[in-house]
C-alpha cells in the first residue's frame, strides 16, 4: 500500500515527520510493501486555517493510507471523503512510522482525535 506521510525535509526513510498533515513542507509518498519512496512539496503548506485541501495535496498519486502525527478535523474528513484513512503515529522518522504500519501498531484517526484548527497546532 502507499502511504503518505508528511516530513519536514526530502531525504528518505530518517527523515523526521512533520507535526502537521497541511503544513508539512513535503510528504513522503512510501509502498508500505517495498519500501521504495518519492518526496513531493506540500504546494498547500501556507494556507489559512481550516482551508487544508488534503485529498487534493496528493489525489492521483495512489495513495492508500496517511500516516501522521496531527491533522485538522476537515482535512480529516477530506481524507474520509476521498476514500483515505488517517494513522496516528508518534514516530520519529519515515522508517519507524512505516514499520509501526505494517505492524499494526498505529490508530486510525477520527474526528474527536483531530485538532480543532488554528495557526498553531501542537498535535500528538
């Protein structure tokens, strides 16, 4: 499966995840399977609060599941909406978030465990 996971720079599997989906200046797209992995920048990283368009950041890139640290309650439901999980992962790294994936390890998210918004987003 492909994931998406947001970083805060391009360099791979020790890359460290960004704190926030819509922020994030990349995501790293990674096969769960092989392990082989693409960074694109996050083009939506500057936005206003609550105008996240997540689904759209990465649609048509195949993407199956996002595994992060944080996400606001709409791009949550974008992501519901386009057919995408969210994962919660405390990881420090691409490599530990997507081997706590295919160990099942991570929790998938929802509403009541997504951040309510604002310019400053501590979420774990």
């Amino acid at each position: 499966m492909k994931l998406c996971i947001p970083t805060v720079d391009d360099h791979g599997p020790a890359t460290p995840l960004s704190d926030h989906f819509g922020s994030a200046p990349f995501f790293t797209l990674v096969d769960s399977e092989t392990g082989a992995f693409e960074a694109i920048p996050n083009d939506h990283a500057r936005h206003a609060p609550g105008r996240c368009d997540a689904a759209r950041a990465i649609a048509g890139r195949g993407v199956g599941a996002v595994v992060c640290r944080g996400l606001g309650r709409r791009a949550l439901a974008s992501l519901e909406n386009a057919g995408i999980p969210a994962f919660a992962s405390s990881a420090d790294s691409v490599g530990g978030a997507v081997d706590a994936f295919r160990a099942g390890r991570l929790t998938r998210m929802h509403d009541d465990g997504a951040c309510g918004g604002g310019r400053h987003h501590h979420c774990e």
